[in-house]
C-alpha cells in the first residue's frame, strides 16, 4: 500500500512539474520568438506597408512597400539587416520590441513595436540635431507568410 501510494505521489509530482515548466517556457519567450513569421499590414492611401517579424536578431523586422500601382514588393528601411555598429535591439520582451539605430552626432531613429491582441502599435522617434519627430502606427496581423511576399522588385 506504501509502495503504491509513493509511486503515485511520485507521477503526480512529475507530472505537476513536466505542465508547470511548459508554462514557464511560454511565459519567456522573446518577441522575436513568439511572433517569428508572422506579416503585419499597415494601409494607406498610395501602398501597402508590411512588416514582417523573424527571429533573427540581425534581421529581426523587414518593411515590404507594394504600392498599388505595382506588381512588386520593394525592401524598405533600416530595420533588415542590422549592422551592429549603428544600430541594435534595446529592449526585447515577450510583447514588445526595440530597434535603435544610433548614428551619432543626435542622430538616431528608435522603433517600438508593442502587441496588444492582433495589432502592434509602432511608435517611431526620430531625432536630428535636436529636432524630434514621431509617428504612430497602428499595424494589423495578416494570415500572409514571407512567402506571400513576393516578387520583390528590382
């Protein structure tokens, strides 16, 4: 009766630790990790802007341009292909990300990309020899994959 009471004891304890260390890994995913793949859309009149996320911390976000005129996606922006020198992830949470391109001199363009359900808030500061703007955007994830983005233009 012992025996079987400290073998059950002891399958219900591996099995409370095998379910509560899964939560564990969800709960410290990066951003880069839990949104790796996945195409967000930003619309305006002239284009189609997509965002696409992967895990890769030197090319953690690529901005695609299709401007309705066009057959043809167009690479856009800093944000692909890091170089290390200039630019950098500042923050990188399980729901948010920071890219930070520093060119010295009060240059730099800082990019915040924030999930709330399905939509980011990215929110850009740029600064230039003490001038300040920022924008806001409101990006909304789409069922594309990087695959979906294509031809890319020359």
């Amino acid at each position: 009766m012992k025996k079987n009471y400290l073998l059950h004891l002891t399958i219900t304890i591996l099995i409370f630790i095998s379910c509560s260390s899964s939560e564990n890994e969800n709960l410290s995913e990066t951003f880069l990790q839990k949104f790796d793949g996945t195409v967000w859309r930003f619309e305006n009149n002239d284009a189609n802007v997509y965002y696409l996320i992967e895990n890769n911390q030197n090319n953690p976000v690529t901005k695609y341009v299709k401007l309705s005129n066009s057959d043809c996606f167009y690479i856009s922006e800093v944000m692909s292909e890091l170089d290390s020198r200039y630019e950098s992830i500042t923050i990188q949470e399980t729901n948010e990300l920071q890219i930070k391109s520093d060119y010295g001199s009060n240059e730099n363009n800082i990019y915040t990309f924030t999930v709330s359900q399905n939509n980011i808030d990215l929110y850009q500061i740029e600064n230039y020899f003490g001038n300040q703007t920022t924008w806001n955007y409101l990006l909304i994830k789409t069922n594309l994959s990087k695959n979906d983005i294509k031809p890319i233009c020359p």
